[in-house]
C-alpha cells in the first residue's frame, strides 16, 4: 500500500476544551507519523479561503466564524493508506452518527463543532498541506 501524505485540523472547539494530548495520541496510535505541526489562530481571509469549496453551502458563514473563533492545531501526517486512515479514524461528519473509537465520537459535539478536519483524497491532502506548510517545514 502507498505512503500517503494528508492534512489534520485539531479544531477550536477541542482545542478550548484542551483535548490536543487526547486526539495527538489517538492519531499516533494508528501508526500515522507528523511530518509537521503547528497551533495557529485563522484570519478570516485564511478561514474563508481553506473552505472555500464549500463557499455555496448555507453554512459556510457559521464555519468560518467557527473556525476563527480560537487556535487550531494544523498537521501533515504520512502513513501508510494515510487519507483512508485519517478520515475512519475522525468517523462521519456528524459526531452523532460516528462509529465508536472515533475522534467525533469520542469528542465531537454537533456537525460544525466536530474536533477535526482531514482532507477527502490525494488531490485535496496536496492542496491542503500546501496551504499551511512550505516544502522545507515538513520533516525527512
Ligand atoms: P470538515 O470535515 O472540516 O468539512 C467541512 C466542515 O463544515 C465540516 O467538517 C463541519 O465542521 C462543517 N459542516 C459540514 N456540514 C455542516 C452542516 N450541515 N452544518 C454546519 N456545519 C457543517
């Protein structure tokens, strides 16, 4: 199976609750390795631009305002399978309807307020990582 890079949000509202430890580990416990990392606070224009595939969606306004609302922690993660990996580790959108052992299920509170974010394929986790990290930021 291929060696995958994808990219990680650890989101305000787990942040504020001070769960950072709590998801790092569950996310190095798959065996997923962080190639970079960093606690950042979103500027509006940051927010709008990283969800602006979503710019149509009614609740495009909430999010942005969410995700400007406190420190997030952004990562590149490698592994393994990482995008598929990352994505069943965070469980469904909706906390309420994540499998058990998710991060969502674990911590998640409603589908805006969901712990994290990770990208959706190859071509997304490239753009992504690209949009917080230069080359030289990532490790090995
Ligand atoms: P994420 O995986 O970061 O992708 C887009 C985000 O928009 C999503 O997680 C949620 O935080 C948010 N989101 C998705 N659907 C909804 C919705 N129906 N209502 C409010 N927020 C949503």
């Amino acid at each position: 199976m291929a060696i995958e890079k994808t990219f990680s949000i650890i989101k305000p509202d787990a942040v504020e609750r001070g769960l950072i430890a709590e998801i790092l580990k569950m996310i190095t416990d798959t065996g997923l390795k962080v190639k970079a990392m960093k606690l950042i606070h979103m500027d509006r224009p940051q927010a709008e631009g990283f969800y602006a595939v979503h710019k149509e969606r009614p609740f495009f306004n909430e999010l942005v305002e969410y995700m400007i609302s406190g420190p997030v922690v952004v990562s590149c993660l490698e592994g393994e399978n990482a995008i598929e990996k990352y994505r069943t580790l965070m469980g469904s959108t909706n906390p309420a309807d994540a499998a058990e052992g998710t991060i969502r299920a674990a911590y998640g509170i409603d589908i805006q307020n969901n712990s994290c974010h990770g990208s959706d394929g190859p071509d997304t986790a490239k753009i992504e990582v690209a949009y917080f990290f230069n080359d030289d930021e990532l490790v090995g």
